[in-house]
C-alpha cells in the first residue's frame, strides 16, 4: 500500500477519533437532546468508515464486494419503499442478478460491458419480461420506476467501484485506492460542510418544496470548501494537476447537492422522513449514499477521460 494512501487513511481514523471525543465532552459538559442522535451517528460513521478502510487496504477483490454489499443493500431498500404491483416482484431476481453481472465487468475491468450493461441491455430486458408476463396496467410507471432504481443504485454506484480497476501506474501517487477516497471523503465532507455553511450563513431557500433545508449558502460554502480541499489533497491521493483538482472539487460540491436532493425528491413523492432504518441516525442507506449516486459516475468519466 502507498504511503500516501496509508497516511490518508490514519488521517480518517485520527478525524474519527477527534470527533468521537468532542461530542463524548460535550455530552458530559453540556448535554443536551439531540446527544443521543449524534452519539448514535458518531457510532454509524465508526462502522461505515471501518469498513470501508478495510475494503481498501484488503486488496481490489475486497473493494468491490464492499461495493457489490453497498449496491445490493440500497437497491433492496430502494424496492421497499417504491409502489409495486404483484407482476413486478416477478422481476426482482433478474435485478438483483443484475448487481452481480455489473460488478462482474467491474472486476474484469471490462469497460465496454460495464458502461452498457444496465443503460441498454437492462433497459431492453426489463421491458420485455413485464410484456410477456402480460400485465399492462400501471406498465409505463413500474418499469420507469424498476430501471430508475437499478441505474441509481447500482450503475452510478458501481463508478466508485470501477476506479479500483483503473491501473494504478498512472496514479504513482496512492494507486487507484486513492482515487476512491478522495471521492468517497470529499463527497461525506461535501454534505457536512454544505450542512454547516447551510447554519452558518444559510438564508435564501434553494429549492423549499424539495428540500427546505437547503439554502444557497450551504450549496456556495460547501462547494467552496469542499473545491479547496480537493485542491490540498489531490498532490497525495490523485494523478489531478493545474486546474483539474479544482474541478474535481467543484464537480463533487455539486454533484454532491443534486444526488441529495434527488432522494428528497424521492421521499417527498413517497411521503417519507428516511429511506429506511437501517443506519442509526443516519437513516436508510439511501440517505447515505445519495450525494455519491452523483458524484461517483461524474468525478469517473471526468478522471478516466483526463488520464486514462
């Protein structure tokens, strides 16, 4: 493993560590309710977090059955929430058979089959298997709803994945390990910062009937944030130079935001605070991974088409 890669990841376990005993004093000197929430996030970004650092320093093979878990966990989540008819639960296993073939050309790094798998021979099978079972009631809704999840949750999810089938010559610094943490950090930072700056100096609504908490302050302030941290980190993690880092930077920042509000787009339709229950004060793991359904697949095209 890289030194640099080795030091980025001791940094995360030091923040982990920092942030853990600040709101471990904080409790004791100046409790208040919202402290069990945060100790229950605090203990969520522990188990998320290590599990990832190991996926990482395990080796390439580890890094996308984290990924494969990531995508199988969400889609599952996914298909609980949304409306279905009784035809479609037909159609479940040829979803979830899907995640397993996506990230089969991830391993392979089959590129040609990996970027067509789920946008075109997905997108023709799915159809066509709800054609021949022979319901049309609710046809247009339920197939636009199944395919809008598989790309979501396991098409622009599996780019995070693919970067560790990149080779790692052509990125000296931390080899293609580093380029999924610098995505995966850079996006979590983005939805803090964006949540600080949002309190901080947060006033005019961006967009209230989505997301009512976001403001344009938040957005500006943590695409700022997060684009200076790109550009402080890149030299260790990445192969980015000049004017690259900065877009990165902003590219994450953004994205960042429109993958979030994408998911509150998603509950407000269904109704719903969280996608699920599953991270404790986190909520659904589709709260979680929501800014990275974004950045994965945009920060990828943008550093395979510059330098691979």
């Amino acid at each position: 493993m890289p030194i640099n890669l080795q030091n980025a990841l001791c940094g995360v376990v030091f923040l982990l560590v920092a942030a853990t005993l600040i709101i471990g004093f904080k409790r004791l000197l100046r409790p208040s309710a919202a402290d069990h929430e945060l100790w229950l996030r605090m203990r969520s970004w522990w188990i998320m977090a290590g599990l990832f650092i190991l996926a990482l320093a395990a080796n390439r093979v580890f890094g996308v059955l984290f990924f494969v878990l990531v995508s199988f966990l969400s889609l599952k989540e996914y298909f609980s929430i949304i409306p279905k008819r009784d035809a479609d639960k037909r159609l479940l296993f040829w979803a979830y058979l899907a995640i397993a073939l996506q990230y089969l050309w991830v391993w392979q790094g089959w590129y040609g089959m990996f970027i067509i798998f789920i946008p075109v021979y997905m997108f023709l099978l799915m159809p066509l298997l709800m054609i021949i079972q022979g319901e049309t009631q609710g046809y247009l809704k339920a197939v636009g709803t199944l395919h809008w999840g598989l790309m979501t949750t396991v098409f622009s999810l599996s780019h995070a994945a693919y970067l560790l089938a990149l080779p790692n010559e052509a990125n000296p610094a931390a080899s293609s390990a580093g380029l999924l943490l610098f995505l995966v950090f850079l996006t979590q930072f983005n939805d803090i910062m964006q949540y600080v700056w949002g309190k901080l100096v947060g006033r005019i609504k961006v967009i209230p009937k989505v997301s009512p908490n976001k403001t344009l302050g938040g957005l500006l302030g943590g695409i700022a944030t997060t684009t200076l941290l790109a550009w402080l980190l890149a030299p260790y993690l990445t192969p980015l130079i000049g004017w690259e880092p900065l877009a990165a930077g902003a590219l994450i920042g953004l994205g960042g935001f429109v993958g979030d509000v994408s998911i509150s787009a998603v509950k407000r339709d269904l109704r719903i605070k969280d996608t699920g229950s599953l991270i404790p004060g986190h909520g659904g793991i589709l709260d979680r991974v929501d800014s990275l359904t974004y950045t994965a697949p945009l920060f990828f095209h943008f550093v395979f088409y510059i330098h691979y």
